[in-house]
C-alpha cells in the first residue's frame, strides 16, 4: 500500500501554473557538483556527515520511460550517488515537469528523507523549491519537487563574474530572510551550496533541497542556524569577489591563496561594497575572523536578515539608453495607400494647374532681414580692421609687448625630465600563490634589451580566470618624484601603474593607487601629474599569447623619469 503525504498531494494539485525547473535538485550529469560535494569545503561538510559509517548501496536500477504511481514519467537521470539517483520526469497528470530524487526503500536514510520531504512540503514557502510528493512504493522511496527552467543557478552566475553591489544584497538579503523563516519552523538545510540556490527570470532567488539534500547524504549539525549563516556568508563572499572563501576551491571557483586565512571581501577584490564585506565576514565568523572589527558576528539567519535590513540601502545601477537611431524622412505619394500608384484606366485625371507667383509679405520681410545682416557684417569688419592697425601700430612704438604676451612675461623654461635609478625589484603575486617566477626579475632594469622576466603560463590572456593580474614592485630606493615609466614588452601587453602610499609595500593590489595605464609592446605610462613615491607597481592585466601556446607576460625594460 503506497505511504503518502496529503500535504504534499495537495501541494502538487494546486500547483499546475507555477513556474517549471532546469536543473534537478543535483548537478547536471556530469556530476561536478557532486564531486565537489564529495571534496568536504566549507563548514557544513565538517559536520557530522554518516555516509562513512553506511555500506554504499547500488541506486534503483530504473529506465527512461519507467513510470511512478501512474503519473510520473521518468526522462533523463542526472545523478546517480552513494545508493540514491536523481531525475527529470514528466508529470502527466498536470503535464509538467518535475524532479524526482529515488532511493530503495531498505536503504538506511530512507525513513529520514520521507520526514524531511514531508517537513519541506508543509512549510509552503514560495521562496523556496517546493516538494511535490513524498511516496514509498512498491520498494521505492520517491522524492518529486518542482522543476524551473526559467531559472539560472548561482554556479552559473558566479562563473560569468561577481556581482554588482545590488545583486549582491538581493542575494543575501532574499536567502537571509528564506533561512530564517525555515528555522522558525525547525527547518534546517545543512547544503545551502551554489548549487542550491537559484535565481528566476524575474530576479527572485529561490532555495532548492531544503532539508531533503541533507537528508539524502546523511548530514547532520549541532548547530544548523550557525551551519546555515556560516554558509550564506560563503555565498556572498563569492558573489563579491568571484571566490570560495576556503582555500579549496569548489563549484567553479578558486579558493584564497593558502596560509593567508580569511581576508575581508574589500581586500581581495577592488570596489567591492564595504558595508556587504562586513557583513560576509561577520556571517562567515569563525577562529577569530572578526578579531580586528567591531561588529558582533551573525550566529543565526534572523539575525543576518537583520543586519542586512539596518544598511543602508545598495540602489541599483542607472540604466544605460542607446541612442535611437537617426530619423529617417520617408516620402509618400499621395493615393498609393492599399492600390497601385499609377493612373487607373478610364478614370478622369485631375488637372494640375500651377500657382501664380506671388509677391508675400513674408518674401518682402526676409530680404529686409538679409539686407541688415550683410550691413551689420560690413560694420564689424571694418571696425575689427581698424583695431588690428592700431594695435600694430602700438607694437610698433613699444616692441618689448606684443598681442599674445600683452605683459611682457616670458614663458616659463620646461623642467628636463631625469632618470630616477630603479635599486631593486620583485615578483608580486598576491591573488595566487604569492610567487611569479622571482628568478630573472633583475632582466628588467638591467638595461640589456636581449633579456627579460616572464610570467608564469596561463590558458587564456585573462590568467585563466583565476586572478586579476600579477606584476613586479619597483623600489626607487627612496621617495622620489616620479614623472613616466616607459616598460618595454615583449607582445602587446595590457599594463597599469600604481604607487604606494607609504613606505611599505601593500600585501594586496588594492592598497595602491592607480595612476596610469596604458597597452602594446612600448607602453608610456605617465601620471596626470608627477607623482611622489619610492615603490610602484608594474601590473599585468592582459598577457598576449607565447610561442607554445599559452599565455605570457615578458618584460625586457623598464625605465623611471622625474
């Protein structure tokens, strides 16, 4: 006899117009979401996860075409993991898709995922996936929940760059308000990964796998409120800055360089909101993380939600309009309208007959208004004539003034630009490992043009994506005005100059200025105005493509002048 929720039925019958889902609630078949699940990043893979202590079981052996409780055809599977599988089907009932996540019915988290589904199921929340059905049958136990094609997955998102500051408080703010109304219902989710999080057509996020994705790998928490804003703090983070807050990487995204610990968002990425940043690091709290600040850190999803709605408000960007295109005078003869223009046999033709001349008073007034301007024009001729004989005249009786220096000031001689020696250099790598092949950085102000310092290799002129630039810092040895610098390329090379503002070396991009930039293979890279400064920053910020391939930085030369 099928066990099923009446919750749960009523939530599908009533369901027929919300929007359908495109992805199931897991990866897409090539599973890289799931391998990154397996990786353990993050605080919720740290909990109490039991499918170590369980015997890994086969998942249902099921077909395309098989169908569950008479409605729901099976499509396509796009996971199949530690005893479970998940699918898109087909509701043929109500003609829609829908996601089906299927275990044995023997399997030891079998009874927890049917409590789970059915818990989700009676929250109805709009803001989150909604599950459908929750069957045990013939063997079977059986998950379905909404399926949304409209929707585009956060993985994806964060893979096309961050985000813009509102996009980014739309995020936290919506996810931080789902959570904690699922918490005060004693629900928790324990998975709240990228992949978990979906954005619709409309711009309004939605959560998928409450409760349910947990269940289904056997994970656990002592404290899921913490759990939970501990991963939302995670998600903001990547969505300012492009980067797992971890030092593994995960779902697409590189993790922070190793041994450096958890730097605030503002420090790793330049212009990110500093009001957000806070916010991620006081979400992501953890061993001290915020030591340095003021804020008390967010334990709970309320109190994130809330922290969020005391900023101020992030508006979002002007809209930018494209110019409509160049109006377009279209002529059209008079009669052609639905039937040809030409003359219709056996229909009388009228006569045009042309207008007599005629002397206007409007003719009349417009060659008196012509008259007066020429009359006008010869007056200030004359009058700007006899200036200029004066004034020549004038120059003439006193020749130390003349019409352009009326004073007699002599222009101030131009300040010779000289060579402001270059003492030392090096590697500067802070996005990655911290070292950018330091041997040969003295190639580059060695004044031999047949040498030079190149960069690491990259899969793509944008460093694969996985950093902004690198570059090298120049020590002038001293505080020094500092007028150009001339760096020599080998290939056309997108370059920035920065100087610091102290006497230290900052540890990341952000804490210098940038002054100039510039792109080719002699790039002249000349601040608005001199500047003072002992150390600059050469930065890379496009590499052109090396013989083998790949993509390089190489300098030959670089030159300093006052």
């Amino acid at each position: 006899m099928a066990e099923r929720s009446t919750a749960a039925v009523d939530v599908a019958d009533n369901s027929g117009d919300k929007p359908l889902a495109a992805k199931a609630d897991e990866a897409t078949s090539d599973g890289t979401a799931e391998a990154q699940d397996a990786m353990g990043e993050g605080p919720q893979d740290a909990e109490n996860e039991q499918n170590g202590s369980e015997t890994a079981m086969p998942a249902p052996d099921l077909h395309s075409g098989h169908k569950l409780a008479g409605r729901y055809r099976l499509e396509e599977c796009v996971t199949r993991l530690d005893g479970f599988s998940s699918w898109r089907a087909v509701d043929e009932k109500l003609r829609r898709a829908v996601g089906v996540h299927l275990l044995p019915a023997d399997h030891p988290r079998a009874r927890s995922v049917l409590a789970a589904a059915r818990s989700s199921a009676l929250l109805g929340d709009p803001r989150f996936v909604q599950v459908l059905d929750a069957v045990e049958e013939n063997d079977l136990v059986y998950v379905v929940h909404e399926w949304l094609p409209d929707a585009t997955e956060l993985t994806a998102l964060l893979g096309a760059g961050p985000m813009e500051a509102h996009d980014a408080y739309q995020l936290v703010s919506q996810i931080s308000q789902a959570m904690a109304a699922a918490h005060r219902e004693g629900l928790a989710h324990l998975r709240l990964t990228p992949g978990a999080v979906l954005r619709s057509s409309s711009g309004q996020y939605r959560i998928r796998g409450l409760a349910v994705n947990a269940a289904l790998r056997g994970i656990t928490s002592d404290g899921p409120q913490r759990a939970d804003t501990e991963a939302i703090g995670a998600l903001l983070y990547a969505a300012l800055t492009q980067r797992w807050p971890y030092e593994s990487d995960a779902y697409g995204l590189t993790g922070l360089p190793k041994g450096v610990g958890l730097i605030p968002p503002d420090q790793v990425r330049a212009g990110v909101h500093r009001g957000l940043s806070e916010i991620a690091m006081r979400a992501l709290a953890n061993d001290g993380a915020t030591a340095s600040r003021q804020e008390q850190p967010c334990t709970t999803p309320d109190e994130l939600a809330k922290a969020v709605a005391a900023m101020p408000r992030i508006r979002p960007p002007e809209p930018t309009f494209t110019a409509p295109p160049e109006y377009q005078r279209t002529t059209y003869q008079q009669g052609t309208f639905g039937r040809p223009a030409g003359p219709v046999a056996g229909a009388a033709q009228p006569v045009v007959v042309p207008p007599a001349p005629l002397q206007s008073r409007t003719g009349k007034a417009l060659k008196w208004a012509v008259s007066g301007l020429l009359i006008a024009a010869l007056g200030l001729g004359s009058w700007q004539l006899a200036e200029t004989l004066l004034d020549r005249d004038k120059g003439a009786e006193d020749p130390g003034t003349t019409q352009t220096n009326p004073e007699n000031n002599d222009p101030k001689p131009a300040v010779e630009s000289k060579p402001v020696p270059i003492v030392g250099a090096r590697d500067y790598d802070p996005l990655g490992d911290g070292s950018e092949k330091p041997q040969g950085i003295t190639h580059i102000y060695d004044g031999d043009a047949t040498t030079y310092w190149n960069t690491d290799g990259y899969y793509s002129a944008d460093f694969g994506r996985l950093k902004k630039g690198v570059g090298v810092v120049l020590d002038l040895g001293k505080v020094q005005q500092v007028g150009s610098v001339d760096v020599t390329f080998l290939g056309a090379t997108s370059v920035e100059l920065l100087t610091a503002p102290g006497a230290e070396v900052p540890s990341m991009p952000d804490g210098f200025t940038k002054v100039s930039q510039g792109s080719g293979t002699k790039v002249v890279l000349k601040p608005g105005e001199p500047v003072q400064a002992q150390y600059l920053l050469v930065w890379l910020t496009k590499l052109p493509q090396s013989d083998e391939g790949k993509f390089r930085g190489k300098i030959s030369d670089i030159k300093v002048t006052s």
